[in-house]
C-alpha cells in the first residue's frame, strides 16, 4: 500500500475522506494541504506526510493510481500551480 494512504489509514482516517482529499489534490493542491492539516493528525504525523509528499511527489500518483482517480487532472493542477 501507498505509504500515503496507510498513514491516513492508520490514524483512522475513512476511505470517503481520503478519496475526497485526493479529488480536492487532482483540483486544488494548495486546499488539500489545509484539508489534510484540519484532519487532527498528531503533529508528528501531519509533518511526517507532508514532509513525504513534498519530497517524492510519484507517491502522489501512486495514491491517485491506487484510488482509481485521474492523475491527468494532478498534472494540470500541478502546472496551474506554476504559473
């Protein structure tokens, strides 16, 4: 499993939350980064996935991929972002 997905799955976070913050990444990364944070993950946790997403974003796709969402709609966000 994503190392993602089992962080937030191991600090019982539900498949309808986690589906819904990767929806909110594939449209708006910057709101899924204030959605996972209003998530009440220990401190330790929130830094440790972001820390994870920010230095290997293909974990991202693979999450998206394991999901079953579209990874064009992160790239387009992704580039959105950069301009």
């Amino acid at each position: 499993m994503n190392p993602i997905l089992a962080l937030l799955k191991e600090n019982n976070i539900s498949d309808t939350q986690i589906n819904e913050i990767f929806e909110v990444l594939t449209q708006n990364p910057l709101a899924a980064m204030a959605t996972i944070s209003q998530l009440g993950l220990p401190q330790d946790k929130l830094q440790l996935l972001m820390g994870q997403v920010m230095q290997n974003p293909m974990l991202i796709k693979e999450a998206v991929e394991e999901l079953g969402l579209d990874f064009a709609k992160v790239e387009a966000a992704k580039e959105q972002l950069q301009k």
